[in-house]
C-alpha cells in the first residue's frame, strides 16, 4: 500500500469512525460541474473529485448532524512525515437535522479552498480559522464564518502529519458586518456564548441586537 493510500485509509477508517462513529453511506465527492459552472475551471484536476463529504448522523454522544470533509489532508506528494498532511485541513459542518443543503455548501468550500490553494484564486491564503466568504444559505444566512471546533477534537494526526479540523458556521449580516468592523473571533465567541455551539441552522435569529 502507497505512503498516500496508507494515510487515506487511516483517515477515513480510523480517525474518523472514532471521532464520528458512522461515517453514512459512502462519501459524496465533488462533481466536475462544480468546478466548471461555479469556478470556470473546465478541466479540473482528476483529484480534485476524490474529495468529498461524510454525513455523520447523530450518535448517543452527539445529538446533530456532523458533514465532515476527506481529501484536503491527503499527502499526495510526500513519502515521509511532514509538519502538516497535504493542505492541512478539513472541514466539519453541523446542523440539527439531516439537511440536503449541507453537502453541495461543503462542497463549494472544498472546490473553493482545493483552487485558493492551487493559486487559481489570486493571491489569497487557503481558508482557516476566522474567514469568512460571502457563501449564501438563505436570506437570514449570506455567509459563512470558519471557526475552531467546539464540541470536535481541534486537530488530529496521520501517518504524513496534523491536521487541523475547521468548522462552518453560518452567520447573519448583522454578524458578518460586525465581524468586519471588530473581529470575526469576537463573533464567534458570541455566537458560542448564546447559542452554546457552531450549529449552522438557515433561520438563525442573529446574536446581534437590533439598536432600538
């Protein structure tokens, strides 16, 4: 077995069935048409559609939805153990339900980040903690804020090295206008504050008060 496929397997087989217990019913890769209609890129690379999303369903410990991403964090390139495995990353969303919008959102972030890292994006870093991108759920919810888990371990380690877990949480406008006029941490700790968790639900009342 290859460095790469080794490091794949103890990912998906070991890391992920103890951290999400049942991983659903397969992965749910990128399409090509992602990468096409949304970003122009008509040849995507053929591994850019190997990345993809696990549905977790709720486990005695854990009562949401946990969609979390494989593919970032594969050592395409390396032999031997590195700092961070590939791009170092991958994502979790979690909402209250089974939600059908939550694997093409991920998607669309994975493709994002797969092109920033590429260089195809101009000259902006990968995603990490504190981003935000104009990615819209509904009306209440234009964007979506990238944040250090809360209720997942912060990072975990294969073979090829760490790798970081990263959240997705939706916010509202009035969260996304603070966040650029203060910081988008002081958001986050708000909305963990009141709401207990990074939940991305897309009726979510705002923890920003309307100013009477």
């Amino acid at each position: 077995m290859s460095f790469l496929n080794q490091c794949w397997q103890q990912r998906e087989e070991q890391v992920y069935k103890k951290i999400f217990a049942d991983t659903g019913a397969g992965i749910y890769t990128l399409p090509a048409e992602l990468f096409q209609t949304r970003f122009n890129i008509q040849d995507p690379d053929p591994r850019w559609l190997t990345y993809g999303v696990f549905s977790c369903p709720p486990t005695a410990q854990r009562s949401t939805w946990a969609y979390v991403s494989s593919g970032m964090s594969n050592p395409w390139t390396a032999n031997t153990a590195e700092d961070y495995s590939g791009l170092g990353t991958e994502f979790i969303l979690e909402t209250e339900q089974e939600c059908a919008w939550a694997l093409p959102i991920l998607q669309t972030l994975i493709g994002y980040n797969i092109l920033l890292a590429e260089g195809k994006m101009g000259d902006v870093a990968p995603l990490h903690y504190g981003h935000m991108v104009p990615l819209a759920l509904s009306e209440q919810i234009p964007a979506m804020l990238f944040v250090q888990p809360e209720n997942f371990p912060p990072s975990f380690n294969l073979a090829s090295g760490q790798v970081d877990f990263i959240q997705v949480v939706g916010i509202t406008a009035a969260e996304l206008d603070t966040a650029k006029a203060t910081s988008s941490k002081q958001i986050a700790q708000q909305i963990l504050a009141e709401t207990g968790g990074f939940v991305t639900d897309p009726d979510r009342l705002s923890v920003i008060k309307a100013r009477s």
